[in-house]
C-alpha cells in the first residue's frame, strides 16, 4: 500500500531584477513558466514527510484533495483510510504465528 507524503520542491533560476525584494517578486510571478522550464539538474526534493493524517497537510490543503501521482481518483481521505486499515489488520495479536500448531 503507497503512504502520502508531503514534497518540498526548490527550484533554481536566473532572473534580472534591480534588487532582491525585486528578484522575489519576479520569480514568484514567473513562477509558472520556471517551472516548466526548470532542469532536472536545478531542483530538489530534499524535504520529504510522511502524511499520516489531516494535521500533517501543508496550507491549503484538504483531505478532499486528490495527491499528485495517484493512478485511481482516490482523494487524500480515501487513502488516509485505506492505509489506517491496513495498519489495523496488521497490528500485533491479528497476526497469526508461522509455524504455531495452536493458530
């Protein structure tokens, strides 16, 4: 069973301006058209979390989003769901013992 995960993506770019407040601001503008012509080579997901439940999402987001990577339209809730039952049958006492004539 896939988990979700939270992503963190940085982007590097060039960008003429007159001053770093100014650069800021072009970037978050051009930030669209960075992205899609940004290089493998200048990004990086060097922050990876694991989403456990609705309190580890980041700002605006929802458990009625849907994650990006998902092959099904299953939202976040659907698979926070759908991963805590298989935490639960998994659980220690639900497991039967290999081996064990009395199982």
């Amino acid at each position: 069973m896939s988990k979700l995960y939270n992503v963190t993506l940085k982007f590097t770019a060039v960008v003429v301006a007159d001053s770093e407040e100014q650069a800021h601001a072009i970037a978050y503008q051009e930030r669209r058209e960075i992205v899609g012509d940004t290089s493998k080579r200048d990004t990086t997901a060097d922050d990876v979390r694991e989403v456990r439940g609705v309190r580890d999402l980041p700002d605006g987001w929802d458990d009625n989003c849907y994650p990006y990577g998902t092959t099904d339209s299953v939202s976040i809730r659907g698979h926070l769901a759908a991963i805590a039952s298989m935490s639960a049958a998994k659980e220690p006492g639900d497991q039967k013992t290999e081996g064990n004539a009395n199982v």
